[in-house]
C-alpha cells in the first residue's frame, strides 16, 4: 500500500483506524518483553472428555507479553468481532486461560500472577480473565 493509502477489506476497518485505536490504548507507550512467542506445552487435562493422564500438546502463540510491576500481562490483539454471547466469550477466554497455563509452565512465573486479556482493536474493547 503506496505512500500510507490503507484500505479496508471485507468489512475490516482501515488499518488506519486500527493504528489510532492502538496508539490510544494503554498498551501504546508500553515496551512488550515478548512478542509473537510461541509455547508448546503438554497439559493432561486439556481435552476434558479424554482419560485424565493422556497429556496433549496445546501450541500457543501469544501476541505480546508485558510486565506490569510484579505482574505479567498476556495481550491477545484481535481485529474481528467481540463475542456477542456470554458462551462466545467463554469460548474466548478459554485460549486466554490456555496462555496463561502455558506462560507459567514456561517461565515459572505462578498462574495468579498472569493477567490476560483480548484487545478488540477496531471497537477498542478490552475482555479480561
């Protein structure tokens, strides 16, 4: 896209729009200490309708991790549409709850110290666990 000419396509906002989300977000001025960060991580209980001790490797790929004091913080960026539901966005908070599980088994840092949360860029909302 030539000289910052954005576009919108199939009715996702112009990324314009999403850099001025971005930029107004509490995250804007924050230095992440990850990006991108894939964790494969074996749970036995991931699958809750398989025998317990079978484990299973759940790949995650966290957008950002930040640290916030004492505390880590897991950001999800998302460009579709928030949950319109109460079990859409237990479904989503489901993959937050798997980072977290994942970010601890890897770094040691304990789950209750973890927060996560979805970004919702185009309609600037926050969903937090």
């Amino acid at each position: 896209l030539l000289h910052g000419a954005l576009y919108a396509f199939h009715g996702v906002p112009a990324l314009d729009d999403l850099r001025a989300h971005f930029l107004a977000s509490e995250w804007a001025d924050l230095q992440p200490i990850e990006v991108e960060v894939e964790i494969d991580v074996a749970l036995d209980d991931l699958l809750p309708d398989e025998p317990a001790g079978r484990p299973h490797i759940a790949i995650c790929k966290l957008d950002a991790v930040y640290r916030r004091g004492e505390r880590i913080e897991i950001v999800d960026w998302k460009t579709g549409r928030p949950p319109r539901t109460a079990v859409e966005r237990e479904e989503r908070l489901a993959q937050l709850r798997l980072y977290r599980r994942a970010y601890e088994a890897r770094s040691g840092v304990p789950a209750d110290l973890i927060d996560v949360a979805l970004y919702y860029v185009a309609d600037d909302l926050i969903i937090r666990d």
